[in-house]
C-alpha cells in the first residue's frame, strides 16, 4: 500500500508584462483549485505557500486588463518568473 503525505512548497516569483516588462502590481497567483492565492506586491514579487502530495501543479497567473495563463511546474521548482498579456478585447 502506497502511503501519501502533503509536503510544504514555496514558490518566489515575479509576475511582469509581457510586452513592456514592468511589474503588475495587485496580479493574482492561485494554485490548483484557486484556495490558496497571493497577490504581488508593487514591484510584482509574490511567495506562495501550499501543502500538496503531487509532483507538479498548475499555478494560475491573472490580473484585471490581462489575460489570465496557466504554468504548469514540477514541484521541484523554486522561482517563477510569470508574463501575462493584455487583454484586447474591444467592447
């Protein structure tokens, strides 16, 4: 019988534009199901903290006027460095 255990993670990372490289202040950064989130701070930087027992996770990166995008990392990962492009939508 395989036995499961959570284990802590801690994800550091910046979340930035895609196209100008600047930082976006207030971007969401959630994993798996969206219960556990942080937002960046004013240079962009966030740390992430979560419990899991798999070896890779989606981490979700979306901020109003953006288009939000899914990382797919390993576990292993310790930095993220995130871009997310505007959303040009026209209403």
């Amino acid at each position: 019988m395989a036995t499961s255990y959570n284990e802590d993670h801690i994800v550091n990372g910046v979340v930035l534009d895609a196209v100008t490289m600047q930082p976006i202040v207030g971007a969401s950064i959630q994993v798996g199901d969206g219960w556990n989130g942080v937002a960046a701070d004013d240079k962009g930087q966030f740390q992430l903290k979560f419990e899991g027992s798999v070896n890779s996770y989606t981490v979700t990166v979306s901020s109003l006027g953006y288009k939000s995008h899914d990382y797919r990392i390993k576990k292993t990962l310790l930095d993220l460095s995130a871009f997310i492009w505007k959303d040009n939508l026209m209403f």
